[in-house]
C-alpha cells in the first residue's frame, strides 16, 4: 500500500515539475511560460512592471543543441503581448515580432512556439510589444552543445543588466517626444562655459558652443534617458546580487544586456576577463580588464578568482551618470570596495564626424602588426572611446575573431547602404532619412551574400539588429570575422557587416534602443526565394560549405 | 619514512634508491636546503630516446588538451606524441606556472610582429633579429608550437619539481583553460 502511494506521489511531483520550470534534459522539451504584472524592487525605488513567471527578470531558459522545443507562452495580461527569442535561428513564424512573424498573443491567449535548436550559448528573450521589455519583460537562454566545449569552467553565472527607471517606458517615450533633452541631466551650465573660456580661450569657447548650437544638440548628449538605476539579474547596486565560487575555479560569467538604453562599461577590480564568446558564438579567447558592452549584446567570459576573498562586478553606464553592481564571492554576505565611476565624457566634434582642423600623423592602419592605440569602431578624436579604468586592455570589436566561422568567407553579391539618421529636436529617428511606417521593406533575396553599410550621421550609438540571420561584422579579419546578432556603431563612424541570405520570410531590422526603435529607426526585411519546404522543422544554419 | 626490512633485503639498487629518496624528503622537511637548482632542475630536462618508459598522445583541440591530467614517476622519461586536432595554433609546453607567465608575453611579441596568426606559423619570420641580439626562433626542447594538423615529438625526463604543468601560451588560450597538471610522485 505504501510503495503505490509513493509511486503515485513521485509520478505527481514530476509532472507539476515538467509543468513548473525545471529543465528537462530530453530532446524534446516543453516549457511553460506566463506574461504577468509583477512588482519590480530595484532597492531605490519600486514600481509596477511586467513579468514572467511572476518576476522580472524572467527565468533562464536552459535548452540542448539539437533539441526540438515546445514554448507555451499564456498573456496574463489585459494587452497584447510576445516573446522574441533574441539571437536565435529559426523559421521566421516563431520569431515573435507582432505585424511581422504573428499578430502577436492576445490577452487571456496561450501561444505554442516549435522550433528546433541550431546552435549553442548564451542568447536571451524579451518581449516585442509596446514597451514591456523596459517595463520588465525579459529572461535569459543558455544552450548547451552537444560536444564539449571550447574552454573550461567549473561553474557559470549569468550576469544580465538593465536600466530600470521610475518611469514607465510609454511615460519616457511621451517625455522624449516632448522634449528631447527631457532626461538629460548634464547640460552644460554657465560654471561650464567659463572654466572652457579659463582652458581654451574666450573666442575657441564661443565658436564651440556656436557650432553646437547650429546642431541643435547639446555636447553632453551621451545618453539619452538618465535617472535610472542598473540592475544585475533584477537587483540594484545596494541589494548586490552575489554569485558563490571555490577559490581557483574557473567560472564563466554570461554577460547579458537587456537595457533598454545604456551601453555599461564592464570590470571586476582585481580580476582579468578572458572572452570566449560573443554574441553566442565562441571566438578566439582574448583577455582584457574591461569592455563595453552594447544593448542586446552579449559576451561570455572566463575569470578565476584565486584569492578567498570577494570581488566587484562592476558596470558603469556609458556616460558614467550610474553603475550597476553585483559582487562574486566564496561565500554569502560578502562584499568588495566599490570603484568610484570615471569623469563623464562628452562628445566631441569628430564624433560628428567633422574634424576641425587636427591633422594626423602617420597612417600606422598601413602598417601590418603594428597595434594602432585607437580603437577604429570609434572617430578618431572621439570623446566617447573608452580606456580601461585601471590603464589595461580594454576590449574593441578589433580583438573579436571567430573561433570556427559559421561561413566560409566570399564576395558579397551586393552592398546596401543604411544611414542611421534623426532629428534630435523631435526625438524622430530614421534610416536613409525615413521612418519604418513611411518606409518599403528591405528586399533581399536567398541565397545572395549583402553587404551592410551603416553610416552613423548622429551624435549617439546604435545597436542595430538583424532578426533571423547572422551579421558577420568586418573587423579586418578576413575569414575569422566574427558573426553577431547585434553590431554598435557610433557616433560619427561608418561599419560593415555581411549576411548570408538563407532563412525565408520577413524580419525585422532595428536598432535596439528601445525608444530610436519605437520612434522609426526599424525596417521590415523581406527575404524572397529559398527552399519551398519551408516547414517548422527545417532549418537550415548556413549556406552549405 | 619507515621503509620494511623485508623490501629492502637483497636489492642493493633499491636501498640505495630509497635512501637517497629519504634523504632528500628529509632534506626538504628540515627547510635547510634549497631543492631548487634553478629553474631546469625542477621542470626536468630533455630525455634520451632509449630511456623512454612509456609513450604518451598528447591531442590538442581549441582550447583544451587532452589528457588534461597526467601522472609521472620522478627521474620518469616518457615520449609525447604532440598532435593538433583543432582548427587554431597551439603550444604543449612543460614548465611551471611562472614560466608559462613569461611565455605568453614573449608569444603575445610574436602576435604583434606577425610571426604567429590564428592558424599558421611564419617560421621563416622567426629567425628575424628583433635588434636586441634577440631572435623569436621557437626551439626550446620542453615545448611544441603546431599549427592545425601537425605532429612533434617530446621526450622529456621528470625531476621532482612540484606544482609542473602542461600549458599553451598562445594569447588567450592559457586563460581559456588550455592547462593540465603533472602529478608527480
């Protein structure tokens, strides 16, 4: 009588755990997810939010390459809702992009997503909808391969950051229009004209802010939206999320951005970084003290903590105005000093592409291995080019080489050219000058290899997305160029990146700064052609080699 | 360190061995002698083919070794049959954690000046005078520098060194964990 009753208990508890969130390690899993209002604490402040599950951030989705997934997404919401599964390769109907990929789930509605895993590491998802993903809506993905991988570690956090704000997204967006400097805190004052005047002189002060003037921008424009406060994995600086690790270990850290805004400028004081991945793809390992990471990019990377002791996680927002902050630690309630955040850049002439008269001394890009000190993915004379903190190695999109290319490398067929244009005064944003409503899609067709030509014609940085198919981003690598989801190109800066033309349907193509992409730097890309068994269990990874 | 009578009666080889082996344990324990003559005396040294004791394959793949640990008997000479099975250069090469610090540097050098990419070796830019009275020639016995799909030889004699490792040093790698331990006994 009581071996039954246990049996009918554990049969019980495995099926409200398949129903829960637990991975199940089989090859063809089923996971359940619910769209809910949530409370969200940051520690500064608390407000109404979206979740799933029940929290923000939503739960880390653990899947197996070569696993065949079965996502039931339920809208406990009273409007529209989806789920994008960022980075991931899959037939353009499960791709989770309202008016593009599906009408999107209703309120009270259960949507299934099926599709098959292709590829490996760390990726996340977020909703497409309104502005539920600065209001809450984001999780995280981990895929596991199949055979081992490329480097060792013991343990693995993620490690994903935000911009949570007191206000919610539609309120930002509605503040922006308004006026666009709105949450711009830093402009520049008085006190700042003439400590400038006492620097530089009375005439070079007032022809530079002439010249700023005539832009219609302030120089201090770094960030668009400020008085935020970062989270790590849903907590604030004061709550310091913490990860556990033994001594000498290895752990791999999994470093998401889901901001809705802010670039952070990563370290962990007294702990090198070593990269192995970006952008879920592994490259050739690099090791640094610090980087940049850009909204909806991600970066896998190795540190080994050898002393008992506990260290910072550190990130500073791009224009220093805040930090986020976890710590990493051989035990619980341990914490380590917190850096103070460096001086607040400000933007610089170059990064609108106009150089006033600074000549250049030699060309060293002409000379081969020789390592130019700056950085090319930033204008030269920027005042937005980051240095490392403590005087090391800061990471550049020059050091990420593929570790196995996804394609062998050939011709682009052709080449497309996007400017990334605006009008800061309006808070309208572009490409080519023309809204995503009033612009035609993109046209591509399979099979073709396009060349993108971003051309950066405002004062900010843009992380631009490519739904459904990778951007292998020129760095100069030939071949070991790396492939990307999430290309940032700044300010004054024009930077490239190929697809290969192999995943039918339309898709969607944005920058990801939640607001820019709101107010009409997006475009729908139509891929014509391809394989006419374009079902839900084929999908092909790449061009065949 | 009791050694049994009944072990020691009759090989007069082994007690002197054992003897020798206590003596230097007790030599260490006492802290008045330095084991260290140098560098080469705890990482070992170059072997002779006809002491080799046993052969071992050494697989490098990107970037990870395998075996990742192997044990070793002190005065031990083993072959190593180094082969690359990744995409990637790689590096087998026997020495300590400090040494292996020094090497990445000095391959970092060679990044830089072209003699080393992501997959092959310019050996013929090797020989280049760096204007120091410095070549970046890479012949060191105790190391083997191979791109994709070549092989090289190691034979090498174990001395007692402690905290020995395997390692790669070109840049990144180490970090990535591309390191495996000698136990020696």
């Amino acid at each position: 009588m009581r071996k039954s009753l246990m049996r009918v208990f554990s049969l019980g508890l495995m099926a409200s755990m398949s129903t829960a969130l637990l991975p199940v390690l089989t090859f063809a899993g089923t996971y359940n997810l619910t769209v809910d209002k949530v409370l969200i604490d940051t520690g500064d402040f608390t407000k109404e939010g979206i979740g799933y599950n029940g929290k923000s951030p939503g739960p880390i989705l653990r899947f197996n390459e070569g696993e065949e997934v079965t996502i039931n997404v339920t809208n406990n919401l009273e409007e529209t809702t989806s789920i994008h599964w960022h980075g991931l390769i899959l037939p353009y109907q499960m791709d989770g992009v309202p008016k593009i990929s599906y009408p999107g789930i209703e309120p009270g509605e259960t949507f299934t997503y099926k599709f098959p895993i292709v590829q490996t590491g760390t990726y996340w998802f977020h909703s497409h909808s309104g502005f539920q993903e600065p209001d809450g809506a984001y999780g995280s993905i981990v895929i596991d391969p199949k055979k081992r991988k490329p480097f060792r570690f013991d343990r693995d956090y993620v490690v994903q950051f935000t911009d949570k704000h007191p206000h919610s997204g539609k309120r930002i967006m509605r503040n922006l229009k308004m006026a666009s400097d709105y949450y711009n805190r830093q402009q520049q004052t008085l006190g700042d004209f003439l400590s400038d005047v006492n620097k530089n002189g009375f005439e070079a002060t007032v022809s530079d802010r002439l010249d700023w003037g005539s832009m219609r921008m302030m120089a201090t424009d770094v960030e668009d939206v400020q008085g935020f406060t970062p989270l790590i994995n849903g907590k604030g600086p004061e709550q310091n999320w913490t990860g556990i690790f033994n001594p000498k270990e290895r752990v791999l850290l999994r470093l998401i951005n889901s901001s809705a805004m802010t670039y952070f400028d990563v370290r962990i004081p007294g702990l090198k970084m070593t990269v192995v991945a970006s952008d879920g793809n592994y490259v050739q390992p690099v090791t640094v003290d610090e980087l940049r990471i850009g909204v909806a990019e991600t970066y896998d990377v190795l540190v080994r903590p050898k002393d008992d002791k506990a260290y910072t996680i550190f990130g500073a927002s791009m224009g220093q105005t805040a930090y986020a902050r976890g710590t990493l630690a051989p035990r619980d309630g341990m914490s380590a000093d917190i850096p103070e955040m460096s001086i607040r850049p400000l933007l610089t002439m170059a990064d609108m592409g106009m150089d006033h008269g600074t000549m250049e001394g030699m060309d060293h890009s002409s000379m081969r291995g020789m390592g130019s000190k700056e950085d090319k993915f930033y204008a030269k004379g920027s005042g937005i080019a980051p240095t490392a903190a403590n005087g090391g190695k800061f990471l550049s999109y020059v050091d990420l080489k593929a570790q196995k290319p996804l394609y062998k490398e050939r011709e682009a067929t052709r080449e497309i050219e996007l400017r990334l244009t605006g009008n800061m005064e309006r808070y309208i944003w572009s490409i080519n000058g023309v809204k995503y409503e009033d612009a035609d899609p993109i046209k591509l067709q399979y099979g073709e290899r396009v060349r993108f030509k971003f051309v950066n014609e405002t004062m900010m940085t843009h992380p631009m997305h490519l739904h459904g198919m990778w951007s292998i981003l020129d760095v100069g690598a030939g071949k070991w160029n790396p492939a990307k989801h999430t290309i940032s190109v700044a300010p004054g800066t024009t930077v490239y990146s190929e697809t290969e033309v192999d995943a039918t349907g339309q898709w969607a193509f944005h920058c990801h700064l939640s607001y820019h992409a709101d107010a009409g730097m997006f475009r729908k890309v139509v891929v014509e052609g391809g394989p006419k068994t374009a079902s839900l269990t084929t999908t092909g990874k790449g061009v065949p080699q | 360190m009791k050694i049994k009578r009944s072990f020691l009666s009759g090989v007069a080889g082994v007690t002197l061995t054992a003897t020798l082996a206590v003596s230097t344990a007790i030599a260490f324990a006492a802290g008045n002698q330095d084991g260290h003559h140098g560098d080469k005396a705890a990482t070992g040294e170059p072997g002779k083919a006809s002491e080799v004791s046993r052969t071992i394959e050494i697989k490098m793949f990107d970037a990870y070794y395998e075996p990742e640990d192997i044990s070793v008997k002190k005065g031990e000479t083993i072959r190593f049959k180094v082969v690359n099975a990744g995409e990637l250069v790689h590096e087998f090469n026997i020495g300590t954690a400090a040494t292996h610090s020094a090497h990445q540097e000095e391959m970092m050098l060679m990044v830089e000046h072209g003699v080393l990419e992501a997959d092959k070796v310019n050996r013929n830019m090797m020989k280049m005078g760096m204007g120091n009275g410095m070549t970046m020639d890479h012949s060191d016995p105790n190391s083997a520098l191979l791109a994709p799909n070549e092989t090289a030889e190691i034979i090498w004699k174990f001395a007692d060194g402690e905290e020995l490792e395997f390692a790669c040093n070109v840049p990144g790698h180490y970090d990535a964990g591309m390191m495996g331990e000698f136990s020696i006994e």
